[in-house]
C-alpha cells in the first residue's frame, strides 16, 4: 500500500514537472522583455509602445532635466508633460518627442504626476493610470503600427468633460518648433504639421488624428497648444493617429492602409506577433531565466531602430530637404560611431533581408547631401561624432555578398571627407591628423576613426587609394609610453599627457576616451599594432594592465566613459573588441573570462541595468553577439572571434530558412574555458569563424571546461 502510494506519488511529481517544461517551452519570447532595464542610470532607453523598426515610438515624455533624458524619460523622474510619437533610444543627444498628448481634467494643467507603480509595459503596449488632485483618474493604453500611434483613454464617470491637451511646441525640450499647424477637419478628425529645429536641424513631421467618437478643438497658444474635449460617457476614446515626413496627404494614407479600423485589441496582438516573430529570430536554451530576460531584453532594444522612414507609398524626405520616391525601404536614426561595431555586424546575420535597404538608402543619403551618413536623423545629418562610420558598413556588407551598388559605394567612399573636412584634409596632406590644426580638436578620435573605416574600404575594394590613409594610426604611437599620442604637424607630441585623463586644460586630445581606451583602436590591422609594441608579449602585458590599473579618470572625464573596469570601459563603444584581441595573440582563455566578466557585472535586470548609454542598439548588439559566443573585431569582412557562450544552445535564423546553431557542452558559470569544437561534426580547431560559414547554416559545438586549454592558441588558428 505505501510503496503503490510513493510510485503515484513520484509519477504525480513527473507530471507536475513536465507540466512546467511543456509551460516554460510554450512561453511566448515578448514576455522575456523588460522595457524598463535602461531606464535609469545611463541607459537613455525608450519606454513605450512600437513595433520592430518603427518610425513611430509612441510613450511617455518627461519634461528634460538634462543629459539622461535623452529619450525624453528617466526612471528617477515622476513628472508627465504628455505622450508623444516620436522618441530616440539610447543616444547621447536628445531631440524628438513630437505632436504630444496628455489627458487631463483641467485643460489649463501643463503637466501630471504619475507614479512608475501604475506604468505598465511590454513589446507593443504601454500603459499609465493617472489620478488628478481634483479627484477622478484615467487610463491611457498605447500601441502601435509601423507608421501609426493607437491610443485608448478611459476617464472615471466623475469627470463629465474629458479633456485631452495637444502640444506643437514644447516637444521634449531639446528642440525649437519652427512651424506648426493644427486644424479640425470633422467633428472626429484633426491635422496638423510640426516643423522644428534641434539635433535634427530641419525636421519636418505631418500628422493625422481620427477620434471614435465627436470631439471640440480650441487653440489655447495660436496652434502651438490645443485642447481636445468631448462629453465624458464612461467608455474608452480611441485615438488613431497617422505620421509622415512628406504631407499630410501621406500621414492620412498611412492611417488608412495600417489601421483602417478601431479594434484596439487587434492592433495590439499584431504588435506583440511583430515582436515575437523578431525575437524568435535566435532562440536560446539555458536554466539561468535571469540571463534569459536579459538577453531578450537586449535584442528588444536593438531593434528600436534604425527607423523606417518612408511612407506606404514609398515617398521619404531626402536629406537635400525634397520629396523623393524609391521602391525599397528608407532608415533613418543611423548612430553609426556606434552601431559599425557590434550592431551592423549582428543585422547581417540576424537581418538579412535588410541590408540591401540599409546599403541603398545610405548610398541615396550620399546622392542627396553630397557624402555618406555620420549620424543620420530624420532625414537630416546632424554631424555628431567623428570618422567616416557608414564606410565600415559598406565595406561589411560588399564583402559578405548582400546587394550593394559596388561603383557608386566606392564613389561615395572616396568622395565622402566626413563630419569634420578640416581633419579629413589634414589626412590627406600630412598622413595623420595632426593636434592644433583642426577644428574641435579630437584629433587622435579622428584620426584612428579614419584609418578604420578606410582599413575597412581597403579590405572591400582593394584600391590602392585607401592603403596609406588606413595605416595612418602609426604616427600617433609614442613606443616610449606605449600610447596613441597627439602630435603636432611638426612631428613633436602634444602635452601636457595622462593616459587616464580624456581632457586635459579644457583641449580632448580623444573622442569620449583617454589614452588607455584608445591604444586598442585598431581594429582593422590587429598584427600592426602588435608589430608596434615589439611583439606578443609586450601587447599582452599592456593589454592585461589595462584591466587591472586603477579606475580614476583624471583631468575633465564626460559621463559616457563608463562600466569601468580598470581602465576599460565598456559603458562606451571604442572598448568593445578589446577584449577579444586575446585570442589574436594566443590567449583566448583571457578573452573568455573577461566576456563573462562583462556579461555579468555590466548587464542586469534592473532600471540601471546597462552600464552605459543603449546607443541604438549597440550596447545590447554587443551582449547578443557575446551571448551567442562570438563577435566581429575586424570592421569589415565577417570574423567572428570566439569568446565565452553563456547559453546551453543558441539557434539562430540565418535567413531563407537556414539556421546556425551553437552548442555548448558542460557549460556552467564555472566551465567558460573552450576545450575542443566541431563544425558540421567535423574537428574545428579555429577561435573564430567566418559568416560565410554562419550564413549557410549548421552546427559548431563547443565543449566547455573549468580550465584554460590549448584550444585556438597555435598561430595558425588564431583569428
């Protein structure tokens, strides 16, 4: 009798357990995602309802208490001036938060205070409860389509007139309006254009508003702010709201062929499918739901832009200011200083069939403003950072195979003299860009950023005309310190210098780094700047100082420079592939401890879970790429070093029903050693692999180990 009770017993607990498998298997991939991890700290992230690539974000705006409102919100920060349609994430540099709504019972009240307890948020949904001090309360829920913001407004039955204030004007505080229009065309429909001025310098922005039910418009401030009321009937308002960068005309198509209808519902679910069908684009098996959440949350980010920016019929605004047309897909929010590096060599694998678009409309960027995209947004180029980053994208691309007009990027790769003419013709001139004779300084940040991205042209075309321009960066070693030094055009060095100070006397030397960040800065020519140092072993024992010198940073540091470990900082994007040169001098061993280093001290679940600002997705492109155990060093041409896998099994879609999986057997916290892989079942002794071998699909296992192997170290096996 009690041996027949332990055996129901036991097949009682097997099924409970399989219960829980079959629930944790079936569970969808958007409920790993928390928008809110980048919220706080310097994470600059958007919170919000969008879709994959969206060009609206529609969410909550915060008036701009300074630098960590970039994206208009800060976890720290209980104050709500509306909800607006456009938002960036994760930049350095705020602007946006266009064509602002907020709901409010007195239509003199600016602003709300809101608690984060009644905010909820997922992929595609954001939702608030607001409770106004002269009592009563209402809901707002948000979703959204491509081009299209959906709004749902509940008020309390004791607010008989509900009132919903509209802003042209104030935006988030980082622009200046210019222009702009409001109209009620119906007892249900409004329109309008906002026109500003601010990191976009010429932004221009059309919008529809159709509402389920009659409303009343009146202009408070001409029509910079309105207010929308209608008779309060205890049932939703839904507000459907279509944008476009070319007229109204466009914004009212793009209403119609997204969001004909009013089911809010619907809109919702097509949302959350949107996300699903992204995420799923690699899938990974592993008992830590911790790392799980954080790698889905990564990927969530990294795909909030770059954005689609072009309407349904296919009109964009150039960057020449005119209308154009084109029969592919328009971007927009290119943060390239940042995204060349991790971000565009993950799109490869995980976005296939975007980069033909991505390579196209930077081309037509050229075509229209006269040279390449530095820092890209809506439609206008705002000049931020240094170097020709769109070049290392190109170059990518034309090596990996993807459809890219070869003639005309080549053109616009010679033609381009990036965001600061002055230095580019220094380069020309001098071979190196030389302290003191450009403008803004930053000349070791220019210069190396140059001799990357026409590395990358070399590698690509093979011209000649690139070679000495991608070797610039030996002028700026000192061999006596071991450092990329200033130099002036007479070949002397600049000082005062301190390796740990980013600015020195108010001059940068270096572009958001110091000296120790920026001796690695040469990702395209790894064996040279070993050859600099004299050798293996000399580049090892600089490289191991590196993390383990003190923290501080003297003389004037910005907060970019940030997740500090000793003087590596991987809160901003020049760090990211140090840590991976390990393997290019024999050691992968160091490079799989630091990774794992990173992965766990600089990655979180909390609001000031990244260590750094999101910059677009690069932040996070870093973490999935590292996850999956592997990332791209070299600018150009798709190898893929080996690090540390965090996950049991990653399977990631490669395109045209192709899959590429990665194994990793005996993986744990403790065994982060590579011991041994296989490719296709076959012995790989290599510590990297090529995207030609991704991209066709298959199988590379890697057996993990408690301890440091000889895995990778023979020089004809390293990277």
């Amino acid at each position: 009798m009690h041996e027949n009770h332990y055996i129901m017993k036991r097949i009682s607990l097997f099924l409970f357990g399989l219960l829980l498998m079959t629930a944790s298997c079936n569970k969808s991939l958007t409920q790993y995602v928390d928008p809110t991890i980048g919220t706080g700290g310097h994470g600059h992230v958007f919170l919000g309802a969008n879709v994959p690539f969206g060009f609206v974000q529609l969410g909550p705006t915060e008036p701009t208490r300074g630098w960590d409102w970039c994206s208009g919100y800060h976890e720290s920060d209980s104050v709500l001036v509306g909800f607006a349609h456009t938002h960036l994430s994760g930049t350095g540099c705020g602007d946006l938060g266009d064509v602002r709504f907020l709901p409010v019972r007195d239509p003199e009240q600016k602003n709300v205070l809101f608690s984060h307890d009644d905010e909820q948020c997922r992929p595609g949904y954001y939702a608030l409860q607001l409770n106004y001090p002269e009592g009563g309360s209402s809901k707002t829920e948000l979703t959204a389509t491509m081009r299209t913001g959906f709004h749902r407004y509940t008020f309390s039955p004791d607010i008989e007139t509900a009132n919903l204030l509209i802003d042209l004007e104030w935006g988030t505080g980082w622009d200046k309006v210019t222009e702009c229009k409001i109209t009620q065309t119906s007892e249900r429909k409004i329109e309008g254009l906002r026109h500003s001025e601010g990191w976009a310098k010429n932004q221009k922005l059309f919008f529809v508003a159709e509402f389920s039910d009659d409303v009343t418009l009146k202009k408070l401030v001409n029509d910079s702010l309105s207010v929308v009321s209608w008779k309060n009937q205890s049932k939703p308002m839904l507000v459907k709201v279509g944008l476009s960068a070319v007229s109204i005309k466009n914004a009212w198509e793009n209403l119609q062929q997204e969001n004909s209808g009013w089911n809010f519902e619907q809109v919702l679910k097509d949302a959350n499918s949107a996300w699903e069908k992204e995420l799923a684009k690699i899938k990974v098996e592993t008992k830590d739901e911790d790392a799980k959440k954080v790698f889905y949350t990564a990927m969530y980010h990294s795909m909030v832009a770059p954005s689609v920016f072009n309407d349904v019929n296919g009109d964009y605004r150039g960057s020449d200011g005119e209308v154009h047309h084109g029969d592919f897909t328009n971007y927009t929010t290119f943060s390239l200083w940042d995204t060349y590096r991790a971000w565009h060599p993950l799109s490869s694998l995980i976005h296939p069939d975007r980069q033909s678009d991505i390579a196209e409309t930077m081309l037509r960027i050229y075509q229209e403003q006269g040279k390449l995209p530095v820092w890209h947004l809506m439609g206008c180029e705002t000049d931020c950072m240094v170097g020709n980053p769109a070049i290392p994208v190109l170059a990518d691309m034309m090596m990996k195979g993807f459809k890219v007009n070869r003639p005309l990027a080549i053109e616009a790769m010679k033609e381009s003299v990036g965001s600061h003419p002055d230095a580019h013709e220094m380069l020309m001139d001098c071979g190196f860009v030389p302290f003191g004779e450009v403008q803004g300084e930053e000349s070791i940040g220019k210069g190396m950023e140059y001799a990357i991205a026409y590395g990358a042209a070399y590698r690509a075309t093979g011209d000649s005309f690139f070679k000495p321009l991608a070797d610039s960066y030996h002028y700026y070693f000192d061999a006596n310190t071991g450092f990329m030094r200033a130099r002036t055009i007479d070949g002397t060095w600049h000082e005062p210098f301190d390796p740990c100070a980013p600015e020195l006397n108010k001059i940068k030397d270096y572009t958001e780094g110091n000296a120790w960040q920026y001796i690695w800065l040469v990702p395209h020519d790894v064996p040279g700047l070993v050859s600099l140092f004299g050798g293996e072993e000399p580049f090892i024992t600089k490289l191991d100082s590196l993390f383990v010198i003190d923290s501080t940073l003297t003389g004037e540091a910005p907060p970019d420079i940030s997740g500090l470990i000793g003087q590596y900082a991987h809160g901003n994007e020049p760090s990211h592939h140090v840590i991976y040169l390990y393997n290019y001098v024999g050691q992968p061993w160091k490079t799989a401890e630091r990774v794992r280093e990173v992965m766990r001290t600089q990655y979180h679940l909390n609001k000031d879970g990244l260590c750094g600002n999101e910059d677009v997705g690069q932040m996070s492109a870093w973490y999935i790429l590292s996850a999956m155990g592997f990332y791209q060093v070299e600018p150009a041409g798709g190898r893929y070093v080996f690090g540390s896998p965090l996950f049991d099994k990653v399977t990631m879609t490669v395109g045209e029903g192709k899959r590429f999986t990665v194994v990793a057997k005996n993986n744990s916290s403790e065994n982060i050693y590579i011991q041994k892989a296989k490719l296709n079942g076959k012995d790989y002794p290599y510590s990297y692999i090529d995207f030609k071998d991704i991209q066709q699909g298959g199988t590379l296992e890697l057996v993990m180990g408690n301890k440091p192997s000889d895995f990778g170290t023979d020089a004809k096996y390293r990277p």
